[in-house]
C-alpha cells in the first residue's frame, strides 16, 4: 500500500509505505533513488533514503513540482512493476473520500497517474507468498552501551542507552503523548481535562548546579550568551539566533505528530553549560504520569541531511511509573572533555544519554514550598541575619509588631546586601496540628523576597494563655501563606542529582580569588583625568538597642592605591589588589561583595568620593577549567561628567575586567590584598550598635555604594534617623 502526501505550500512529498513491504522492494527503491541523484543534479541533496520509523517504511524530501513525476515513476513504479506488482484486476483507489477503479493496460501509466493524484492511497499486490520486512523492530541498547545512529532506521532504544552524535550540532526532539481515557479517570477529572504535559529544558554547570529553566508556559529560548557570540562572530557565521527554543504550548496532547517540540543547537550552548536535560512534566489535568500513556520522546536530525530523520525513539512506561511522579527524565546532553580526567581537546564534543526514568516532583529544580513553612533564618551569603523576637510585647498581639519587623527586615537585607537566602521549615500538618519535620530547605533570591512569596503571622493555638496575652513570639515569625505568580528563586537542582551523570556527585569549590581587575573608564575632573581607586567591600544589618532601629553600615575589605591624574578614557589596571572570597554556589551573584571604582577627591570640603561604577561578582557564566576572565558592563553606572575629554562617550562604554580562580576544600589559597573569611562573616553579622555608631569605613560616608540616600524600609529617612 503507497500513501502519497504532496503540499504546495513548502513543495513536501512524503511517501509512505504500508502492509507487507519486503525487503526486496526496499533494495530496489533505493537504487532507484541513488541513480536519480546521480543523474538529476537538482535532486542530489533533497532526496534522501527509505528509513523505516514507527512501523512504516517512509521517504519525505521537498521537491518542486516539475520533479514531482519523476520521482514517482523512476522511484516508485518502475521498482514495482519490474518486481512484478500489479495493479489488481478489480483495483480500488482512494483519492481523497472518492474511489474509482482503473482498468488501464498500461500498468506503469496507471500506478503513476494513481500516485501522482493528491491524497492517493494506491494497492499493489504481486503473486507471491512475502514477509514483510521490518529491521531491528526490537528494543535496543540499554546498561549504558553506546549505539551509533544508523541513517536508514531509526532505534527503538532502551533506557540507561548512549549515543554519540559525532558531527551533529542540531538537534530536535519531539515529544508526544497521548490522554488515558478509561471510567476511573474522566470520574476524577472529568472528560473535558486532559492532562497537560510540558517538555522542560534544565541547562546545569559542571558542579550540578542548575543555570537555567525553559518551559512552554515560562521561558521557551534561550538566547546565545554575549560571550558566545563574540566568539562566533570571530570564528565563523552565526547560524541560529537562540541556543534552546520550545515550540508553542499543547495542552491536550491530541495532536497526530509531536505535541511539542525543542531544538538545541549544541554550538550555541555557553561554555559553562555542560549537561542539558530534557524533562517531560505534569503541568495539570491529571495526579500523576500513570494517567497519560504512549508517552515518547524522540531525535531528530535536520541538519546533517536535507530532510527531517527520525534517529531514535525512547518510549516512556508509563503504565508501571512510581505513585505521584510527575516528570519523566528522557534525555540528557553531556559535554565531553570533563569529569575525572580533562581533556580540552574534547569540550565541543556531546554525548546523548536515553535516560527514561521517573522523578515525583513537578519540577526538581525548585524547592517544593508548602503554605504554613515557617522562615526560620535570613543570610546573605555567609552573614546570618536574626530574626527580631520579643519575650512580652502588646504590640505583637494587637499589630504584628515583631511580624512587621521580620518582614521589613527582609526587604532591607535584599536592599543592602544582594542575594538573600531564606531558610524554611517544612510543615505538616498532623490531626490539625501545625508540626515541622526536621528538614529545612534555602530558597534564594535576587531581589526582595516580599515580590515572590505573601507570609503571614504564624497561626497560634488558641487554647494557650501565653498566646492569648502576647507572652510569646511565635506570632512574629512569618509563614509562607501563598507564592505570588512572580515566584523565581534560584534553581537548586537537588532532586536532579540523579539523573545528572558524573556531573550529579562533583566536587564543588568554596572560594574564588579575584585578580587582574581592570576599567574601562571615563574622566571625572575638568581636566579630562580621574584620580582612579578599586575598591571591595559589603554590608551587614545591624540591630540597635530598639527593635526598630536598624542600619546597613559597610564594612571595606580592602581598596587599591590611588592612579592619580590619569588621562581617560582609558583602561586602568589596578595591579595591586586582589581577592580571596568564600562561596556557596556558582550560580547568581557573590554575596555580599561590591565591587566599586570610585575617583578620589581632594583637598578642602571633599567628603565623599565620586563613584563611577558599582557592580556585584557573577559566577554563573564560569567556564570550563580553574580560571576564567570576565569582561562585563557594571551593573551601575554613574552619569558621565560633561568635559571635553568624555566626548561621545556612554555609559554602557564602560566596562569591568577582572580573572576569577577556583579553590577546592584543602587547597592553599596564594597571598592576596583582601581576604573574607567565613568566621569574620558570622561575627560581624551579629554585631549589636547603638543608634550613635558610626560605619567602619571612615571616608565613604554614604548610605549606599552609589551615594543615594535612600529611605529605609522601616519608614525612616536618615534625617529623621
């Protein structure tokens, strides 16, 4: 049976092969179709093989319509007829929702003209006993053998399967899926809800820690970094315009083809991506995987050849998946070249893993936050903030005093001090009791916390006194009441530990040394010269004797000397300072560093100096190796001083260089200029000043790196202050 599909629209013939093929019809086709590449030099690279996927023997190419004739008569009918196929003596065939019988003499004019009619389904039989012919229909691979793509068949491959991609740089994968209708389902949900499953894209560093998160419903590209495209436009064309893309929502997962589509073009990928996942997850509709079924991911290759082929095909068991799982792991990219013995050589090589495995939560990458989890701590980076708790206080039973303080406390720490890190409690709820199991979790955060999670006073027992009367303190501690739908803290990748390969278990580094700072800056004197310093330093809330009463002073680490009178713009190199910072993760910002270059000023009634740029340690773009140097636009800027030295230029001219070095636990660290240490964090966090303390830095007399005087969150200015 040969089903023939011809568009007009993108000039796509696609013909499929049906019933009982044998493998004698399959030889001879391809002969065909290699003498029509030979001999039709329009056609030498849209014609591609016979490739067997699915159950069907299938060709599809786009041809134009004047080779369309052609095609089917060299390709297909001459093949058959000289096998010996006939058209039967009473033929039906299908073209469209009519039938006609042909009784032509002429076997080869028929079969063409019967092929060559949109929408054909054409029978030919041969007086023969055959068998079909349908290669390697079995599972294939598994235990983590490595298979090669075969370009005339696609693999039915088994979970824990390896593939080596070799030359290909761009890959799609489809993913389908199809809704379980039986009597218990359409009784829970209804009919009218099927369950909505989401391909999710995660892009993970080599210390396992997840970059970025893409999903239909959240953010479907991601774009090719800056860094990346520096490099491209030095080294060859740019071919593509986004690195990841997820193709539009399904919701219902009743489409013929794949419900949802994602390609990635490994080239593209940012160095410090060095595992990609592809995820199927459970957005709704449904409890669980269990109530979906043909659930598959499969490769497709578009572009080592000129049509599309189905490489492999991973189909996920649904039936048997764990109770409550609610993503399925199906792929994962590896980068080459890593893991316990580097090869620099092998770093643009990829690697594909079928995974097929099954994972409870929704999405892995992100803490599971229950209403009722109750905050207990607040850092940033290393500097433990404590809450505000009172032993009797009216206030805290009639206005929330202490609840408003720990709120506003959090605001001010996302203000002052950058990334801020939560730390929650887990709830449970037991026979309508608020108990707390013993685990926490961190969730971390860029900006204020408030925008992404509402709290509320912990809930208190009615049937104590203490409550009653406010002899207690569990009423200022904030709980999670609901996430706002600007939920977006860091990625934690935690849950997808185990799936990540030798990149789930790797060791992590807890210091950097920065070194070799350098700006790009402009002239901040009259004279077209800046009298140029770099400087490092953070800030720690500090609690006063009333609760309320609470200042971020800065605490400087350590500054460079002075390069007076340089003639800018120019690049200054500020060669003796360097630095020795702890952390936590390579992903998001160092915290609580500041980076700032500032110009002295001097002589009499200089107070303050003029910042020209102020900016916080990013890791996250860390590439490969133990170091790495970093060219990036501040993430403040200072206006640019009218001279005549300054013109044309801007302020995203401006530019911050700087090399960072990683150190493991047990490693030296070399002698630098400044050194933050853990210890002198934690102490420094818990310092307790009057209202009359001064900051440690003696010159920068500002309330913040920039010279602002901000409000505080508190409702103070700093001249009622």
């Amino acid at each position: 049976i040969v089903n023939v599909n011809q568009t007009t629209t993108n000039n796509t013939l696609t013909i499929h092969l049906d019933g009982i093929v044998p493998e004698d019809v399959i030889r001879e086709m391809d002969q065909a179709l290699d003498k029509l590449r030979s001999t039709v030099l329009s056609l030498n690279r849209s014609i591609p093989k016979l490739r067997y996927a699915d159950g069907f023997w299938t060709l599809s190419c786009s041809v134009s319509a004047k080779y369309r004739t052609t095609m089917i008569t060299e390709a297909i009918a001459l093949p058959l007829i000289k096998l010996g196929y006939r058209i039967p003596k009473e033929p039906i065939i299908h073209v469209g929702h009519q039938a006609e019988s042909l009784t032509s003499a002429d076997e080869i004019a028929a079969v063409v003209r019967a092929l060559s009619t949109k929408g054909t389904s054409v029978t030919l039989a041969r007086d023969e006993i055959l068998q079909a012919y349908r290669p390697a229909t079995e599972l294939e691979g598994g235990d983590g053998q490595v298979l090669n793509f075969n370009i005339e068949r696609s693999i039915e491959a088994k979970p824990a399967t390896h593939f080596e991609l070799g030359a290909r740089r761009s890959i799609v994968i489809g993913l389908g899926w199809d809704c379980l209708h039986n009597r218990i389902y359409e009784s829970i949900y209804g009919s009218g809800s099927p369950p909505d499953i989401d391909v999710v894209v995660y892009c993970v560093n080599r210390w396992g820690e997840v970059l970025y998160r893409l999903s239909p419903k959240s953010r479907r590209v991601l774009p090719i970094s800056q860094r990346s495209t520096a490099v491209l436009r030095g080294a060859k064309t740019q071919l593509y315009d986004s690195a990841i893309k997820i193709s539009s929502d399904s919701t219902s997962g009743d489409k013929q083809d794949d419900d949802e589509l994602v390609i990635i073009n490994l080239d593209e990928l940012d160095p410090s991506i060095c595992a990609v996942l592809v995820t199927a997850s459970l957005a709704g509709g449904a409890r669980d995987l269990r109530y979906t079924q043909n659930l598959y991911g499969r490769i497709i290759d578009v572009a080592t050849e000129a049509s599309e082929l189905e490489l492999c095909r991973l189909r996920i068991d649904t039936e048997h998946a764990p109770p409550d799982s609610k993503t399925a792991v199906i792929y994962r990219f590896d980068r080459g070249g890593l893991g316990n013995s580097p090869d620099a050589s092998k770093i643009d090589d990829w690697t594909l893993e079928a995974v097929g495995q099954f994972c409870e939560l929704a999405n892995p990458a992100l803490p599971y936050v229950k209403p009722g989890d109750q905050l207990v701590g607040i850092r940033c980076g290393q500097l433990s903030i404590p809450l505000c708790k009172t032993d009797f206080s009216y206030s805290s039973f009639f206005e929330m005093g202490v609840y408003r303080a720990n709120i506003d406390r959090i605001h001010d720490a996302a203000e002052h001090c950058g990334p801020v890190t939560l730390t929650f409690k887990s709830l449970t709820a037991s026979s309508g009791d608020d108990e707390y199991e013993a685990g926490t979790y961190d969730l971390v955060f860029d900006d204020d916390p408030n925008n992404h999670i509402q709290f509320r006073p912990q809930r208190l027992q009615w049937s104590s006194l203490a409550n009653l009367i406010g002899w207690t303190s569990r009423v200022g501690v904030p709980a999670v009441d609901y996430l706002k739908p600007k939920f977006s803290p860091h990625l934690t990748g935690d849950d997808l530990r185990p799936f990540l390969g030798m990149f789930g278990n790797s060791n992590k580094p807890d210091r950097v040394i920065l070194t070799d700072f350098a700006a790009y800056i402009y002239a901040k004197d009259a004279g077209g010269t800046s009298d140029a310093y770099i400087r490092a330093w953070y800030k720690t809330l500090n609690v006063s004797a009333g609760k309320f009463v609470k200042e971020a002073f800065e605490h400087e680490i350590c500054r460079s000397k002075v390069y007076k009178k340089t003639r800018c713009p120019a690049l200054v190199q500020f060669e003796d300072f360097s630095l020795c910072v702890p952390i936590e993760s390579l992903v998001s910002k160092i915290s609580p560093l500041i980076i700032t270059v500032r110009d002295k000023d001097w002589g009499i009634g200089a107070i303050v100096d003029d910042t020209i740029l102020r900016h916080r340690i990013d890791l996250s773009d860390f590439r490969t190796g133990r170091s790495d140097e970093f060219l990036v636009q501040p993430d403040w800027v200072d206006e640019v001083n009218d001279v005549k030295s300054n013109a044309g230029f801007t302020k995203d001219m401006v530019i911050l260089k700087y090399k960072a070095t990683l150190l493991y636990p047990g490693e030296e660290a070399p002698t630098t200029t400044g050194v933050i240490d853990v210890k002198t964090f934690s102490s420094s966090s818990t310092t307790t000043l009057s209202s009359s303390s001064q900051p440690s830095s003696g010159n920068d007399t500002k309330s913040s790196a920039g010279g602002e005087n901000k409000k505080s969150s508190w409702g103070f200015s700093s001249k009622k202050h």
